[in-house]
C-alpha cells in the first residue's frame, strides 16, 4: 500500500505523524504542500484545510491520528 504524508514546514503534528510512522517502521512519501501545487489542489479537492493529510491506501484523514496510524498494516 503506498502511503502518501501531504505536509508543511514546521507543522508540529506533520512532524509527529511522520515520526510515529517512522517509528512503526512504515514506508511513505512526505510531500510538501507549499512546493507542490498540484499536491495542495488534491488536498483541497478532498475538503482538507489543515496538515497533514494522510492517504493509506482507500483511508485518508488530517492531523496526527495515531489510532489510524496503527491500523496500517
């Protein structure tokens, strides 16, 4: 499953989300919503205002969500 961390810097909660994935061992990609236009329009397009945003698979979700975090398997 890819799992795609849509982020800003210094987003205490991206950076949060980013080590308890790291942490669970959990392979992703970190993309930075202000260098990536494209990125932030599909963020949008999904009815997101706040990072991160999460997308696992058919999951998605905002914020640091670590009861979702330990459902990725």
């Amino acid at each position: 499953m890819d799992i795609i961390v849509y982020s800003k810097p210094q987003c205490v909660q991206c950076t949060a989300t980013v080590k308890a994935l790291n942490t669970k061992g959990i392979p992703h990609k970190v993309i930075d919503l202000t260098q990536d236009e494209r990125a932030m329009s599909t963020v949008q397009s999904m009815g997101y205002k706040q990072a991160p945003v999460v997308v696992a698979g058919t999951q998605h979700w905002s914020g640091f969500r670590p009861d979702m975090i330990s459902q990725i398997n």
